[in-house]
C-alpha cells in the first residue's frame, strides 16, 4: 500500500504568510509612512489602485481605482493608522531597551 504524502501549504499561500508578516515588521511602517505622499492627488490623470484583505487572505473589498490618487484627509488617516499600527507592533521591548 503507498502511503499518501501530506500536501504542505501552497506557493501562493506561502507568499501570503511571508507578506503579512513583512507588513508587520516596524520598518515596513516607517517606509510606507514615509512613502504614502507618492499616493497623493499628483497623480492627476491616473490613480490609486486599493485593494484590502484581512490577514489570512479573506478579501474585504474588490479592488478599486482611487481616481487622480488619494485625498489629503485619507492620506492622513492612513499615517494615523500607520503610527498606531507601529506603536502596537512595538509595545512589548527587552529588559535591555530604554524605554
């Protein structure tokens, strides 16, 4: 009788993991405040592509076209979101740390 080998997670799958995680990291909070101006109302003529899924890949909305990019009021709620989502991601240090 063969013995039936356990299918791991997929490759698509995986790249999911890998990116949630790499989202969390606090680096990836400062560079995407620090880039979040790029997604602004310059991009006249063009837009903004939003797509949004929980962790675990459950899509919460279809994807969406922001039209000539996103306004200064979203830009700063997502830098709100952003700082909030860092302090959290930072809240537990080493012993060795100064706070």
């Amino acid at each position: 009788m063969e013995k039936v080998k356990a299918k791991g997670p997929s490759k698509s799958d995986l790249q999911r993991k890998v990116m949630e995680l790499t989202g969390q990291l606090a680096s990836t909070y400062h560079f995407a405040d620090a880039n979040l101006y790029k997604a602004g109302q310059d991009l006249f003529g063009s837009g903004v592509l939003l797509q949004l899924h929980a962790l675990g890949g459950r899509e919460l909305i279809e994807p969406v076209v922001i039209r000539d990019g996103l306004s200064p009021e979203t830009i700063l709620a997502l830098r709100k979101d952003i700082a909030r989502s860092y302090e959290l991601a930072t809240m537990l240090k080493p012993k060795g740390v100064s706070k």
